[in-house]
C-alpha cells in the first residue's frame, strides 16, 4: 500500500511539473518581446506605430480568445488547441524575424504593411492561449483528482518565471558576426535592439507546440445548448443597468489605459539615455540594460500576488483597488523624475518595484469582486466582461492616445526616442491620479448586492 501510494504521489508532482513547464514557455513567447519591441521598431521605421503593436493586442483580445473557447468547448480538446494556435503564432512570428533579418541589422523595413499584417496575424493567435494554458492545466488538474485552488497557483507562478527568464535572455544576449554571446555592457547587437528577440518567440512557440504532444488528454464534455448571447458573453452587459456594476466596469475601462503604457515605451525611454551628452548616464548599466531592469516588474508582480488577502482583509477591497491606481502614479511619476545613473536609477527601480501593486492589485481584487458581487447565472461572462473592459477596450485606448503623447514629444534621433519624456510621464501620471480621486468620491463597495 505504501509503494502504491509512492507511485501516485510520484504521478501526480510529475504531472503537476509537466503543468509548471508548459506555463513557463507560454509566458516566455510572451516575455521574449512584450518590453522590448519598441526599440527595434524605432530602427525599423515602425517608431511612430509602437502604440499600435501594442493596442493589437487589446483589439484582438477583445474576440479572439471568445472564439477559441467556444472551438475549444465544442470541436478541438484544448490542449490540442493550444499547440495548433502556437503553431500558427510562432509561424507568423518567425515570418517577423525573417523579414527584419532581410532588411539587414539597423535598416528600415521595405514592407511595413507586411511587417505589421504577420505580427498582427501572430498576436491574434497567441492571445487566446493565455486563456486556453489555464483550461488545459486545470482540465488536467481536475481529470486527476487535484484541487486547483490549491495546485494551480505555484504551477501559474512558473509562467511569470519563464516571462522573466526570456526578458533575461534577450537583454543579454549577442548575435555579431555569426558568434553568439551574453554580456551585460553596451552593444548594439543585443537581442533586445534586434530583431531576433521575434526569432526566440516563434522558436518557443514552435517548441510549445511540440510539447502539447506529451501531455495527457483533455476530453471535450458536452454542454447544453444555450443562446449567442450567452455564447459570447454578451448577457454580462445588463449588469451595466445597475449603478455599482456600471461605475465598475467604466472604472476598470479608465484604469486599463494605464496597462500597456510602459510596456511600450519603458524600454524605449531607458535605452534613450544610451544618447545622452553625459557619459556617466550613457554607459550606465540602466540604460544598456533596460529589458533587465523592467523585469523588476514582474518579479515584483509575482510577490505582490500574495500579499492581496493580507490587504484585502485589512483594508477591504475598495482600498486596495484605491492603492493600486494610486500605484500607477507613482510608477509614472518615479520614470518622470529618475535617470539611469546613481541616484536616479533608484526611482527607476522603486517605479518597478511598485508595479507589481498597481497591476495585481486591481486585477486580482477587481475579478474577486466581480466574482461576489454577481450572481451564478452570469458570473463566467461577467469575468470576461471585466477583462474585455480592461485588457481589450481600456488597453486598447490608453496604448493610442499615450502613442499620441509620446509621438508629440519625442522623436527617433539616430535611433533613439528623445525628447520631453517627463512631460509624458507626468501627463500619465496626472491621468492616473484623477481616476484614483473620482473613484474613491463615486464608487460605493457597499450599495446593494448585484442581484
């Protein structure tokens, strides 16, 4: 009995590491280019569109991964699904590499058109296997007697692992004259400047479509029938008849804006420093550094997970909310008053750092919310409501207009985004502040429960 119950355990943590490996490449396709894209699209002569490889991602959440579930639901088990959808986003994404390796290192990009329709055509299909990750694990999970409560987080925290590890990777390492290498000092060469950070997404994408071969089945469980509107979701959208819901979700709109502002242009933002006329700060380690630095950020995303029911409990779930869009000021304003060197790379630092506060804090505790505020019948499509205000409608939004600041107060120069940063991050940092004063006057936590 004790051999037999050697074995089973033995199963079930080879299982749940199998999980954790395929979470940490589904994040590292992400991490090998979310935070640095911008600055090899300054040198393609994509500079003035970086908002819009960003806003992609928002436009094609907003029904793409609906589609992929319902798919997924009815037709393909899901982790079929997913290998098929990495397959296909790690096609385009190569296709990306290939075409900035023809234009040649620091050469503009003949077709720009082309270049955007293959990324577009990659985000498409990669943003519905976040979704799509999380039914696979837990479908797994559940088919072998696993609690997922308890087994799903530390396997989940391996995905921000491998996102941090590839943002590694790529500010390391070089690619000049046929010989690879990794260095921490300036080099122009660096994945994070190139177009090979592409080349490292679409290869373990590719790889990830592999794996899904390894693991077990996920069976297709019939459902019943129920109505497109119920389909898609849309039946989450009467909540917005009731004032608390309707401020809600108009809230988590406004603070969405802020979600993909520095993920677009931190990087760009660091590494122009690289072209100051102060030595010091042109050759800090910051400044050649940038992809490393901001992975800061989701070290610090990953700790933050765990402090919300300490805060939750002790502050309820308005306060928390509050802290985290006060959060996003001062992770703007830290970037508006540092600098590379000693000792402004510390703002930059505790501008990372409290990242983690201002993205978990409202994400986590806001799907909480939603999850106790509205009833069974629509609490699945009000989750999907709450992510398609802020990931897909809000991001979307927020990315366009802080390209249009940015454009208006920055320019490339010799392949450098410079200009007024400050005014821009103070103008998101403003923005941010004034969501937080109008929430914490108009939104009431404690009005009538959702019926």
């Amino acid at each position: 009995m004790q051999a037999k119950n050697y074995q089973l355990n033995y199963c079930l943590m080879n299982l749940k590491v199998r999980l954790a490996l395929l979470n940490f490449i589904e994040f590292a396709v992400w991490g090998a280019y979310l935070t640095c894209m911008g600055n090899y699209l300054g040198s393609a002569g994509l500079g003035d569109k970086i908002s819009w490889f960003y806003a992609i991602q928002g436009i094609v959440s907003i029904f793409m991964p609906t589609i992929m579930g319902i798919i997924a639901d009815k037709y393909i088990q899901p982790q079929r699904l997913l290998g098929l959808c990495h397959l296909l986003a790690g096609g385009f994404m190569l296709c990306c590499w290939y075409m900035g390796m023809s234009a040649g290192f620091g050469n503009e990009l003949p077709n720009k058109g082309l270049f955007i329709a293959l990324y577009t055509m990659s985000v498409a299909f990669y943003m519905p296997t976040l979704a799509l990750a999380n039914t696979t694990a837990f479908t797994i999970l559940k088919d072998n007697g696993m609690d997922t409560v308890k087994d799903f987080p530390p396997i989940r925290v391996l995905g921000t692992v491998g996102f941090i590890a590839t943002m590694w990777f790529v500010n390391c390492a070089v690619l000049q004259d046929g010989s690879f290498s990794f260095t921490l000092g300036e080099n122009a060469y660096k994945f994070q400047y190139t177009y090979m950070q592409f080349f490292v997404s679409g290869f373990l994408s590719i790889l990830l479509f592999l794996y899904t071969f390894t693991l077990p089945a996920c069976k297709i469980v019939p459902k019943e029938s129920s109505s497109l509107m119920e389909t898609f979701g849309l039946s989450a959208f009467k909540l917005f008849k009731q004032k608390k819901m309707a401020l809600f979700f108009i809230f988590s709109a406004m603070l969405g804006m802020s979600l993909q502002v520095t993920n677009g242009y931190a990087g760009p933002f660091i590494t122009s420093f690289k072209g100051s006329a102060d030595a010091a700060v042109a050759s800090s380690f910051a400044a050649n550094n940038a992809t490393l630095l901001t992975s800061i950020s989701q070290i610090s995303e990953a700790l933050c997970i765990l402090m919300i029911p300490f805060f939750l409990k002790r502050f309820g779930i308005k306060g928390v909310m509050l802290m985290s869009m006060f959060a996003w000021v001062f992770r703007f304003g830290f970037f508006g008053l540092g600098n590379p060197a000693m000792p402004g790379v510390i703002l930059f630092i505790l501008s990372c750092i409290v990242y983690g506060v201002a993205f978990d804090f409202f994400n986590v505790s806001g799907a909480m919310f939603v999850d106790q505020e509205c009833s069974p019948s629509v609490k699945a499509s009000a989750q999907g409501l709450f992510m398609l205000m802020t990931n897909g409608l809000g991001a979307t939004i927020g990315t366009l207009a802080a390209g249009e600041i940015v454009n208006h107060f920055c320019t490339w120069e010799n392949g450098y985004l410079v200009g007024s940063w400050q005014t821009c991050w103070f103008i998101f940092a403003g923005f941010a502040l004034a969501v937080g004063v109008a929430f914490a006057f108009i939104f009431d936590a404690k009005e009538g429960k959702t019926k």
